[in-house]
C-alpha cells in the first residue's frame, strides 16, 4: 500500500491529507510505504491493524517506509501506526 502527493497538477502538487489504511493482510512485497513522490505533501495518515505475513528477500524487507525524493521538496507530517 503506498500513499503518494506529487503529481502536478496547473504546475501545483496537491496534498494527500486524512487517509486510513485498515484491516489489510499484506503477503510479499514492500509493505506500509509513503513516497517517493512526496512534493505535495503528506499528512495526517492512520494506518490501523494491517497484517505483514512473508519476509521478503534481501534488502526488500517489509514494514513501514517513508521515502522522499530531496530535491522535489514536500513534507511528511502526523503519521500513526496503531495495531
């Protein structure tokens, strides 16, 4: 599942503001990511009760992420993990 705000949009990035993410069951794969694309802005973001169920290969481990691209700017702010 991943969360992204950078597409332009009249030459602005729109924010992606007051998302929950709940009761998922994630098998293979990057897990809980936010970005990269991040320049709009990310915030207020619940992620309640979502299962991991594999470990994935080298360096590709599952959980939480947050990347960001530097030079795009952007922010990311009032995240929660609960469960």
């Amino acid at each position: 599942v991943t969360i992204l705000a950078g597409k332009l949009r009249h030459n602005r990035s729109p924010p992606t503001r007051n998302v929950t993410v709940q009761h998922n069951i994630l098998g293979r794969g990057m897990g809980l990511a936010i970005g990269s694309s991040t320049s709009g802005g990310v915030s207020d973001v619940l992620y309640y009760n979502n299962t991991m169920t594999q470990i994935s290969g080298f360096g590709q481990g599952q959980g939480a992420h947050i990347k960001m691209r530097m030079r795009y700017g952007g922010y990311v702010k009032n995240i929660s993990w609960i469960d």
